[in-house]
C-alpha cells in the first residue's frame, strides 16, 4: 500500500490538486493527503457516489468528470478514470480533485495576456495605417 501512497502523492497535474486511488471493490488505496486509505469511497463521497453512480461508472470502465461543491462550498473538477490492474477484470480508478479557482486563474492570465498583445497589435496597425495615409497624401 505505501508504494502506491508514494506514487499518488507524487502526481500533481495542477497545483492544489488532490489525487487518489480506488480499487476495483471501492476502497481507497491511496490519496495525496494521506486520509481515507482503506476506507469506503462511498462512504467518504456519499452524495457524488449516488448522484453520479461513480462505482458503477467505474466498473463499467466510464470516465467521469463532474463539478462538485466541498465542504467549504468551493468548487471543484473531480476526473475518475478508470485503468486495469493486473489479473482482476474489474477496473480501479485513479482520480483527481482540482479547485475551479486554481483554473481559472490561469484561464485568466492567458486571457489577459492574450488582450495585452492583441492591443500592442491594434497600436501597431494604427500607426501603420497612419504612416502609409500620411504617404498616400504627401505625394
């Protein structure tokens, strides 16, 4: 069990993510903040296991990816992608948990970068556009 606590702690897509490992039965193997293991995961997200019947989509080998609230009412994507693990023909999952905050600031400097050089771009026409006017009427 430590060996797979080592790998999910060290898988970290996007800075405040949460990543975990559930087995093909529903139990938590492993989770990057050390809770939970060993424990139900529809005991743990019992109103997300229900509502998006997350173990039977897993054992189905679905995808699924849903936003949900916390605790805090903070927002989150949750992915579950199911794998296959050796011998057994039920998939396990791995999972991760990132906050919508932490997307969207970094949806939103791309966005203010990309507004930043589009109008250096705009000034740039302009000037252009008034440099060969300028030509146009001088001669």
């Amino acid at each position: 069990m430590s060996r797979f606590t080592e790998i999910v702690q060290n898988i970290r897509p996007i800075p405040q993510s949460h990543t975990f490992l559930i087995s093909h039965n529903g139990k938590i193997v492993a989770n990057s903040t050390g809770k939970y293991i060993n424990e139900n995961f529809s005991k743990i997200l019992s109103y997300d296991v229900a509502k998006y019947k997350l173990l039977d989509n897993l054992s189905q080998g679905r995808r699924i990816m849903y936003v949900q609230k916390d605790t805090l009412r903070h927002k989150n994507i949750v992915i579950l992608e199911p794998f296959y693990f050796g011998e057994i023909d039920k998939a396990w999952g791995i999972g991760v948990i990132v906050p919508l905050k932490v997307i969207r600031q970094d949806t939103l400097g791309i966005i203010k970068t990309a507004l930043f050089v589009a109008l250096i771009g705009l000034l740039v026409m302009v000037l252009v556009l008034v440099f060969v006017i300028n030509q146009i009427i001088r001669h």
